[in-house]
DNA sequence: ACTACTGTACTATGATAGTAATACAGATGA
DNA sequence: TCATCTGTATTACTATCATAGTACAGTAGT
C-alpha cells in the first residue's frame, strides 16, 4: 500500500505524507475513509509509531484529515480552507514543472503522460526497498 | 541561479544536489565548466559552507564533478554517461509538483487541466528538434 | 615572497528525525 | 465489566542536518 525508503534523503514521515497525499488528490482515498491505524501502519512500514503519528498530525495540521480518539483518523469531509491566490501559485509551480520537465528534454505529450499515469497510481516505481 | 527553501522538509544539501544534477543533464552546465567556490556558493544562498561541502562531496561520490584543491569544482567529463536517470529526475519533478499542488488543495482533475493549459499556452519548452 | 583565492579537515553546538518503551484516555463489542 | 482496539502524551536515546569557527594545504597572479 505504501512504501517507504529508508534511504532517501526525504524524511520518513514526509515520504508517508506524500503518499497519503496523492491518494487523497487522486480520489483513491474517499471522504471519510479511514487510515490505518498507527500502530497498523507503523508494523506494516516497519517503522515507528511516532512518525506515523508525525505524519497524521501533519495531515491534520493541513486539514486532509480529521482523528477521533478511539476511533482513528479519517479523511476530511470538510473542504479544506484554500489560499486566496492558489490560482497564481499553481501557475507558477506549473510553469516551473514545465520548464524543468521540459529541460530533460520532454514533450507536452510525454509530460501529461507521466503526470496523469503518477496521478493513477499506475505507476509503482520502486525506491529501491 | 540556485534557491533554497528553509521550510523544506527536503534537506538543503538535497536540494541544492538536485538542482544542480538537473542543470547537468538539462545540459544548461556543460563538461569541464567550473561550479561557484564553496564559500561564494554558500554566500549568496546563505547557507554554511559545510552544507554546500556535502553537496559537492555528494556529487563527486556520483561521479558528476571532480574537485581539484586550490581551483575549484568542475563537471566531470563522465557526466554525460550519467545522464541514465532522467527518467528518475523527471519522477522526482513530478512527485514534488503533484505534493504541492495538492498542498493548495487541488485535485487531480484540476492539476491535470492546469498543466493542459498552460502546454498549450507554451510551445517554447520544447527545445528539442 | 606575498596575497588571495581554492578545497579540505576538524571541533563544537543546537535543532530535527527516528526509534523505543511506557502510560493514559476514549470507543467498541463481547 | 472487561478486553481490545483507537489516538495521545511523555521520556530517553541515537543519528543526521545545519550552523559556526578555526586551521591547513594547493593554485595562481603580482
């Protein structure tokens, strides 16, 4: 389900995050679903149960999900609180998406391509364990 | 030329490493060019000089620069073989492009018009052919 | 020789990341 | 009630990240 590379030089708990992130982004996580349970999600990772908790709390802080104690953490029903000028943000990080993709020498085609298969999980590249 | 976010939970020799491997196979840093001093580097993005060390030590380690003691850091003549993982760099971009979009609160659908758009709107990327 | 660059090495300090173990409190079902 | 899940809080420890400062060595121009 998520996988975790103990080498990266991203953190654990922003690794996770991210991952969360994107099924939440690409509706492969429902309002109102529940997460794994951290200890569940700690053993299943092999990591601690703190940078779970680190990671939900993050997601917390963001407004993507909501916990109940004894219960667990779901995904937020609520519409998350936007920035005013999240219009022109997401212009510049497109553009600058763009422009690096387009730096390694990538085609409009192959750049949709690669978003939209990333954005449907059909893309499990490993981080190598 | 190059930026940091402090915010970032991505370290900021990380940061710094992968912006400048991007130049590299970007071909924007040619073989033999000579990277800024440690200290002029450090300087002007206000980060310690041991933080742009690691960077350079890094790079080295992968075989992108060579250092030589009393000139500086240059690209290495190899870099070019190594330019193998752009289809890695480009998962990386991706990665960091879906994160932030869905920091703002976009969903996929929207990420994913944003990005038609705004291709179409720019032909100029496309330095190939 | 002198000066001013360059990379390199080292110690020290504080903040963050991650692990480990324990304990407490809310929710649920038998 | 009791057992067992759930999130939450706390303390302790190690490793990494980043900073700061100092020092040493190689290169080049004057």
């Amino acid at each position: 389900m998520y996988s975790i590379d103990s080498r990266s030089a991203i953190p654990v708990y922003e690794q996770l995050k991210r991952q969360i992130v994107l099924r939440i982004v690409s509706d492969r996580l429902d309002e109102g679903e529940k997460l794994p349970s951290i200890r569940e999600l700690a053993a299943a990772l092999k990591i601690n149960p703190n940078t779970v908790v680190k990671t939900y709390r993050q997601l917390e802080t963001d407004g993507f999900v909501a916990s109940r104690k004894g219960l667990g953490v779901f995904i937020s029903t609520e519409a998350r609180e936007l920035q005013g000028d999240r219009n022109e943000i997401f212009k510049e990080l497109t553009d600058d998406y763009i422009s690096k993709a387009g730096g390694l020498g990538l085609k409009a085609d192959e750049i949709m391509k690669g978003l939209s298969d990333r954005l449907k999980g059909e893309i499990e590249y490993d981080k190598n364990e």
